[in-house]
C-alpha cells in the first residue's frame, strides 16, 4: 500500500484539470448531471464504492438509471448486518444489476483471527484498523487497481474530519480521480432525494442508524449525536475512519 505522502505514477495534471473542471461544473448540476458529467469528463474505467448506505443507494439509483459504464463495487467483509445485506438484494432485484462483491483475502485473514480472536479489534486503536485494513482496505486497492476515477458517496457535513471533502480532486496515492458527487448535500436532502424517488434503504437508518458499517463496529445514535459516533463508539478519542478515505484524500 503507498503512503500518503507518495505519489502515484499514474496522478497527472491532466487528473488535475479533469478534477478542477468537475468541480467548478458540480455547482450548477443535480446528482444524476454529476454524475453523467463524471463518466463524460473521466476517460477510461470508473469505480463506485458502495456500503449501501442511504448517501451509496443515492448515487447507485442515479448510476443504474442512466445505464452509466461504472462499476459498482461493495466490500463484503464478513462482518455485515444482515439488513445490509437485505438491501443489497433489494438494490439488485429493483436495477436488475448484480453489484459485484470483493471479499477479505483469506489467508491473511484467517491468520489475523488465528492470532487476535474473532473480536481483536476491540483490543486496542491498532488492532481495530488492521482488521479494517484486512476487510476494507486491502480489497479497496484491487477494487481500484487500473481505474481512472473513484465515485463515494462522502458528504463534507458527515463529520469535522470529513469538512474538507471536494467535489472532486486527485488522490496522488491512488492516481486517480476522486468524486464526491454529493459532498455539498445534507442528510436530509440525501434523505429527500431516496424517498422522492422511491430507492430502497438499509432498515437499520430507521433505527438510529446514521453510518452503517460492520455489525459489531456500529450502533444507534442518540438524537442529535454526530453522524459518525455510533462507529466505533469504545475509540472516544480516535477518528472514525476505516481508513478507505482517511489516507488517501
Ligand atoms: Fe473489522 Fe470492525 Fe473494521 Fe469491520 S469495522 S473491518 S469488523 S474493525
């Protein structure tokens, strides 16, 4: 994995103009223009990640509708809420599309669990981001390998740690493009767009769940907590990344 400070041999200035121009273009663009506008400017293979997260299930509906030559990806980890699950079936029976799947390689996993036990995250800050290391980010990195541009579903008002995600920029560690069609949206207009348009939704957002990631890293917040604070609740001093944005960004 490159560090942060390395610069992908592949992150150009024509990256550069392509993401500037992205994001002078993004302020006057509703998100299905956004992204259309993404595929348009973004020569060669584009990636969307997707936790099917109600920001993820925005883009997807506005990805699959256009019929959009971008892939859709989602990391299955091992350690998913079922109603996860539950909406990506949902998701693939409403765009008749399958979401392709990359999973943990797994002999380093196997190995990390033999090591640590089934729940070593909770042990301690360093344990915890190698198992997110293992069952995210490592299968992020073949999930980009040869792309050209990345799709996420940030949003700047997600957290204080987020305030800073553009419309769009080059990652130099991953040399490509990042997007972040929805990085001046709130929750409630994201809210707004699913239910105007009727696009199926992870059951536990009506439970208190704002971020959804594995099942035994993420709980109900309370109203009025910050967006990210049910993920990774025992790190009250930590960032709560998993490390897919927070390196590269
Ligand atoms: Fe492991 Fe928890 Fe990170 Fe999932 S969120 S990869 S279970 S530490």
């Amino acid at each position: 994995m490159l560090a942060s400070s390395q610069t992908h041999p592949y992150a150009t200035a024509t990256q550069d103009r392509f993401a500037q121009a992205l994001a002078r273009d993004f302020a006057n663009l509703n998100l299905f223009e956004r992204l259309a506008a993404a595929r348009r400017e973004i020569p060669g293979r584009i990636v969307f990640t997707t936790s099917f997260g109600i920001e993820d299930q925005a883009i997807a509906h506005a990805v699959f509708t256009q019929d959009l030559d971008i892939d859709v990806v989602t990391f299955d980890t091992g350690r998913l809420f079922a109603e996860t699950h539950d909406v990506w079936a949902q998701t693939e029976r409403r765009y008749r599309r399958t979401i392709r799947a990359l999973l943990p390689e797994r002999g380093a996993l196997e190995d990390w669990i033999a090591c640590n036990g089934i729940d070593g995250f909770r042990r301690s800050i360093e344990l915890r981001q190698a198992c997110c290391e293992l069952r995210k980010v490592e299968p992020l990195g073949r999930a980009l390998a040869q792309a050209s541009g990345w799709i996420t579903g940030l949003r700047a008002n997600q957290s204080t740690g987020r305030s800073a995600t553009p419309a769009a920029s080059v990652d130099p560690g991953r040399g490509l493009v990042k997007v972040n069609p929805l990085f001046d949206w709130t929750r409630a207009s994201v809210a707004e767009f699913v239910h105007t348009h009727d696009i199926p939704y992870n059951a536990l957002h009506d439970r208190g769940f704002l971020s959804i990631g594995c099942a035994p890293c993420t709980r109900a917040v309370a109203p009025g907590e910050p967006e990210r604070a049910g993920r990774w609740w025992w790190e009250q001093d930590a960032k709560k990344e998993c490390g897919l944005h927070g390196r590269h960004r």
